[in-house]
C-alpha cells in the first residue's frame, strides 16, 4: 500500500499543475474575448475610404486614370463577388487553407510554426492568418518581428473577426494587399500586371499574384522570375490538393505561359482628364469614382485621326492638331485630343482645345445670324467692297472683293468684307452680348475693346467654349455649355450628378436653320472654295472654317442636329504654316471625326425645317425678286415677311435704249470694272466729266504686310465716272508698273475731260 501511495504526491503535483495551466489559459481565452469585445476593432479603419484612390473613368466604365495615393499605390476598392473565385482560392492556398475554420487566430497553425522554428533553430514561420496578416495591413507599425508585434496581431485579428464575417475579411485583404511596383489591392495588380479585371483573372494568373503579397521584392517578375514560377506551381498544387481546381484545370494552368502587360500606369484620354480633374471639387474624397462623358472608342478613333491628318498634310509646318466632338443635346463631349501626343517632345501636353486662340471667321455665323433676326434674308445683299470710308484697312491678298454678295454666298464662301459691313448693322456689343450668353466666356474685355475685325477674327475664344456656342445652329438656336462629368460617386455612397446640363436659348429656331442651310450650302461654298471643301458626306454637315491672317492658326467646326465637332491645326510655337488655309488645316479633321461618329452611332441629321419658313425665287446677283430682265435665278428659304415681293424687283436688271443693261450702283463700278464686266450706258455717249476719285480718301494710310508679295497689296481705286475711259497713274508711272513701298505716293484718275490726285502714304513691309 505504501508503495502504491509513495508517487501520489508527484501526480498531485502534475495534475495541480496541469489545472492551474488550463484554468490560466481559460481565463486567458475568457479575458481575450472580453477584450476584444471592450475594445472593438474601429468600424472607420475598416472602411473603404481608407484604400481607394479616385478613378476617372469614360462613360462606359473603362478606367481613364487613377491617382496615386500617399504610399504611391494605386488602389480601387472591388466587391469579393466581382473579384475571380480562382483569385480567391489561390489567396487561400497561399497564405491561410484554414481561413474558415478559425476565429481569427489559428492555433494549429501557431504550434506549426513553432515546431518548424524549433526544428531548424530560426525564426522563419509566424504562423499568421490572413485575418492577422490584414491587421499588419491596417496598422503597418505591427509588421516588426517580435513576440510584442505578434501578440497585437493576434487580438486584433480577433477584433476584425468580431466585427466583420469572413467574406468581408477576405474583401479586406484582397483590397488592401501589397502586390509590388507601387500597387495596391487585386483590381491594381490584375490590370497592372495582365491589363485586365480581377473578375476575369485565370486559375495561372490568380495563383502568380497569389505569390507576390508574400515577397514583393523577392518575388518580382523582373529580379526573379524563375522563383515567383516556381512559387506560383506550388500554389496551383494546393489548390488542387484542397479540391479548389480540377485537374484538368491544373494542368492547363501549369502549361500555359504568362504573358505580362506593359507596366506603365493608365492615363487614357490625358488632355480630357487633365481639364476633368481642373474641374472637381477641392473637397473630394479620396476613394470617389468619377464617371465621364467620354467615350473610349471614339477618343482613340479620334487619336488615330490627328495622327494621320498631321502626316497628310506634312511638310507645310502644320505640327500640331486638336479636336473636340460634342454631343448637342447634353453637351456631354464625347472626344477631345488636345495634341498630337500628350507625352511628345514639341509640348504635348498643352491641350490646344482649352488655350486662347484666335477665331479667324469662325465667329461670321453669328453675324449673319443676327442679321436673320433683324428681318434680313439668306438673300439679302452683303457689299463686299471697300467702301470710300474705310481709308485705314490693311489690305493683303486676303481682302478679295466680290461685288454684291448675297448672304449665302457671302457666308458660305467666307467673304470678309461682306461681314465687316454686315456686322457695321448688326453692331458690336450686340455680337459680343450674343457670344457670351452663348458661352463664350473668354470675351472678358468691355465692348469698347473690340473694333469691326472680330468679325473677322479680331478677337480670342477656346475651341472647346465656342463648340457649345455653334451647336446652336444644329441645335434650333439653343447654344450647350460642354460637360465632362456625368457623376461622382463618393464612398459613402453620395451620388453627385456632375456638371449640370446648361442650354441657353441664343437664336429663333429659324434662324438657326437658316445658318444651318447655308453653312451645309456646296453650292454657296463652291464659288470661293471650288472642290477644296472636303465635306462629301451621306449627311448634311454645317461647316465654317476660319484661317488667321497670318495662317498662324486655322480653325473648323461642324454642327448636325446630334452632334458638334470643333478642330485647330497649327504650330504651338506661334510660327505660321506654309500658307496652309484651314480647308486643309483644319476641315479634314471635322470630316473625319463625323465619319467616326457616324460608325458608332449612325449618320447624324441636319434638324428639321422649322414649318413657317416658305421658299421663293430671287434674282442670282441682286437677291431681289426676280424680274425679266434677271439672267438667272435662285430659290431660297424665307421667314415669314422677308421674302421679296414684286413690288421690289430687281432694279439692277434693266433695259437702256433698247439693251439689257446691269445697272451697278456707284460703289459697285469699280469691282466691276476689275472683272470686266461694266457695261457702258447704252444711252450715253462719249464721257465728257472729270474725274473724280472716290476712293481712297485723301490722307489714306495702308499697312504693309510683310508675308504678301507687294505687287497684290494694291488699294482699290474707284473714281466718278468709273469706267474704261479712266487711266490710273501712281507716282506718274502706270498702274501696272508699281508695287507699294513705305512712303508717300500720288495716284492720279485721267480722262479726256481731265484729272484728279490725292496722296496716299504706305507703311510698314519689312519683315
């Protein structure tokens, strides 16, 4: 009995022992629960706020850009359910097979560890979940190796699984996971290592960025690629031996290669998301999605356009080119390339479309269109002439006279003079009121500023502003401020539905069709740009193009009733191009963009007929009503009370003494008689008057231009009578035999019956 009796003490001692062991680690396990639950894990840590960065994306969706965040990662929060279950397995087979058998801390796992450091005398296995390893995430001082270190892991761990369920841990983790080369989160990494989306991620490919969390330097595809392979092998292994991936799966998986994308961060659309970021709120959350109006596949239909516009039309120094395609409706713009290449040597990333340019006579729409309001007609008549008051106008070879223009000529084949002395009617401020009610903003000076040249390009305005303005002539006079933004989707939630939609009405509907008819006007056009007019379309485009005195910019823009295009072409050094006129500068690149439009969605239209409009015949050169004396006649479109009426035919078409006679009125004669077809009165004889010159006024000052040849910057000289009888003389020598120099000059007006000089001043005509 006494030996029975003689170890009892020993096994008291061990069971002692043993209980106090389990009733210190019970309490321990009790006072950990309680802890964790006093101390809960905090709910904004975990939020998705806290790792995303803002994204840019087009209208579809398509990523365009995403900012960088503090650490230099780039992150987009992605649901677990859009994220590949091969993505999610492979994380589990990597790091944590018994994610969902755990509370948090695995304790098999633990002793694993420890065991393994034991056996091979290191520290080399931690044991850490992936609950554990998420904790490091959000707090990066616990990623030190200590016991300490471990410990906090651990009861965090245990708080986030408190208050998250295991599908949210594992959200967590794929989110806020460190994939190397600066990026952040799954959907990061699978478009920056395969240009694709997480969902769309192979059982390869998921098992390959499976690896790199672990070691993403060790791992690296370009300083270890062998190893990463072979790491990537054996995750595929596990998660066949786990059941995760059939075998037939597997083996597909080990054969096939990875193929890696480029690794350049995305920045789609440059210029747009440049102008998009100007735009947002300074107060922007951090994780906010902005969707745009762009759309993707026409942006790089567009982008390809510029490029082979800029070859076509190479050796002329036209290096640069922009364009902006708009939707009318809405104003959403739905393209917009600002340079030839954003990342190019010859200042790429200026974005033409937003910079201050100079309109040329892109703005003579808005003239004529004025002058439609007023109770003028596409047939009134435009002198386009110098008239003997302008003494002080810079004559070049641009200032071609046409005699008695009828508005659609005039405005359809661009005449300057016409729209000089239709905007003298019209008047300045009004044009300028009307320019900035349609969105033309940049007219920040007072009225006073402007003189009768912003008819002709005097003035300055962005591409992009002046698109929504011309809009209104495919619109029915109702003018759209352009919108980039459609949404913005901050991450709580918050929807903000972008720029607002802005229409102000800036014309009558007629009016606008009006401008739209003779805009989209061959015919018209045809007279000043022959077969230069590269507009041949199964659709009715209105077109006005503008070309800098200079040819320093050249400018186009393109209206239907869906759809505005608005084009530049030019250098952006200021130096002028090779006499490039913005038929070829800037036209081509408007034909081309409604030809992308149209192959995505379907030919545009030109806007209906406004009802009240009624079509009536004029005489072709007078646009009065035609009388039979008029050899020829045109038909053209009328508001209500402006079509000419017999009472008010054509006084220019007469009979003299039994002949036809073209009775031009006095300002006209000398335009006629430079083309030849003056006519002597049938009823008067021999000129017995002196001459009397009428033009240019006594005193006149002309400007030189230096990029003219001298020989065409000639003044017009018109005298009283005009006629053939009258020899012109400068300086003494015939008319043909000068060419302008600075300095003053005599031109003198002979007849028979007399003479009459005046003198005249040239400046300027050094380069």
């Amino acid at each position: 009995m006494k030996a029975l009796l003689r170890p009892w003490p020993g096994r008291m001692r061990l069971a002692t022992v043993t209980l106090v062991a389990m009733l210190m680690g019970a309490t321990l396990m009790v006072s950990w629960q309680l802890s964790s639950r006093l101390w809960p894990y905090p709910a904004q840590t975990l939020q998705a706020a806290n790792t995303s960065s803002l994204t840019i994306v087009d209208r579809r969706g398509h990523l365009l850009w995403q900012a960088a965040r503090a650490q230099g990662g780039r992150e987009t929060w992605t649901p677990l359910a859009q994220i590949s279950v091969h993505m999610r397995n492979a994380t589990l087979a990597a790091e944590d097979h018994r994610f969902f058998e755990h509370a948090g801390v695995d304790g098999w796992g633990i002793l694993r560890a420890a065991w393994l450091n034991l056996r091979q005398a290191r520290i080399g296995f931690g044991g850490s979940t992936l609950t554990m390893q998420l904790a490091r995430l959000l707090r990066p001082e616990l990623a030190r190796r200590s016991l300490v270190a471990k410990a906090q892991q651990a009861f965090d761990a245990t708080r986030i699984e408190q208050r998250l369920n295991k599908s949210l841990v594992l959200e967590q983790y794929l989110n806020r996971a460190y994939y190397g080369h600066g990026v952040w989160g799954v959907e990061a990494a699978a478009r920056h290592h395969f240009d694709k989306n997480a969902a769309d991620l192979s059982p390869g490919e998921a098992a390959l960025l499976a690896v790199l969390p672990r070691g993403p330097r060790l791992y690296d595809p370009d300083r270890n690629m062998a190893g990463l392979l072979a790491r990537q092998r054996y995750v595929l292994d596990r998660m066949q031996a786990l059941g995760w991936l059939h075998a037939r799966s597997h083996a597909l998986a080990t054969a096939m290669p990875i193929r890696l994308a480029q690794r350049r961060p995305v920045y789609r659309a440059p210029h747009f998301v440049d102008m998009v970021r100007a735009r947002l709120p300074a107060d922007l959350a951090s994780g906010a999605r902005v969707e745009t109006t762009l759309d993707l596949q026409l942006q790089q239909r567009l982008e390809v356009a510029v490029k082979r516009h800029l070859d076509a039309i190479g050796g002329r120094h036209l290096t640069q080119a922009g364009v902006v395609v708009m939707r009318n409706h809405d104003g959403a713009i739905l393209g917009l390339v600002g340079s030839a290449d954003y990342f190019g040597d010859n200042a790429g990333a200026v974005n033409v479309i937003t910079s201050l340019r100079r309109p040329g006579s892109t703005l003579k729409p808005f003239v004529y269109a004025l002058a439609l309001e007023r109770g003028d007609s596409p047939a009134t008549v435009a002198m386009d002439v110098v008239l003997p008051d302008e003494v002080r106008e810079p004559y070049t070879a641009d200032v071609k006279q046409h005699g008695f223009a009828r508005y659609r000529e005039a405005l359809a084949g661009s005449y300057n003079l016409a729209a000089v002395h239709t905007l003298k009617r019209v008047g300045i401020p009004v044009l300028l009121a009307r320019l900035r009610e349609a969105g033309v903003r940049s007219l920040r000076d007072p009225d006073e500023a402007y003189g009768l040249g912003v008819a002709i390009g005097e003035a300055q305005f962005t591409v992009l502003e002046y698109a929504g303005a011309f809009s209104a002539f495919g619109a029915g006079g109702m003018a759209t401020l352009p919108r980039a933004i459609a949404r913005i989707i901050e991450p709580n939630g918050y929807h903000d539905f972008g720029e607002p939609v802005v229409r102000p009405r800036v014309f009558r509907e007629d009016v606008a069709y009006l401008v739209f008819d003779m805009l989209s006007d061959g015919d018209a056009r045809r007279p000043m740009f022959a077969q230069q007019a590269p507009m041949e379309l199964p659709f009715a485009v209105a077109l006005k193009t503008g070309t800098t005195r200079a040819y320093t910019d050249t400018l186009a823009f393109g209206t239907t009733a869906q759809f505005t295009v608005g084009v530049w072409g030019g250098n952006f050094d200021g130096s002028p191009t090779q006499t490039v006129m913005a038929m070829q500068g800037a036209a081509p690149l408007v034909r081309a963009a409604f030809v992308a439009v149209a192959a995505l969605y379907g030919d545009p239209s030109a806007p209906p007929r406004p009802s009240n409009l009624v079509r009536a015949p004029v005489c072709a050169l007078s646009g009065e009503h035609a009388g039979p004396h008029c050899p020829g006649r045109k038909w053209d479109w009328f508001a209500p009370g402006t079509q000419p009426t017999p009472a008010n035919v054509c006084r220019m078409h007469v009979q003299r003494c039994g002949k036809a006679f073209t009775n031009f009125p006095p300002e006209l004669q000398g335009w006629a008689r430079s083309f030849g077809i003056l006519q002597p009165d049938p009823c008067a004889g021999s000129p017995t008057q002196t001459p009397r010159i009428v033009y240019p006024a006594p005193g006149a000052v002309f400007r030189l231009d230096a990029h003219r040849p001298l020989a065409q910057q000639l003044p017009p000289l018109r005298s009283i009578p005009d006629d053939a009888n009258v020899v012109w003389q400068i300086d003494g020598q015939p008319l043909a035999a000068f060419a302008p120099t600075p300095g003053e000059h005599t031109i003198t007006a002979r007849s028979a019956a007399g003479s009459d000089a005046v003198h005249v001043r040239f400046e300027g005509g050094a380069p």
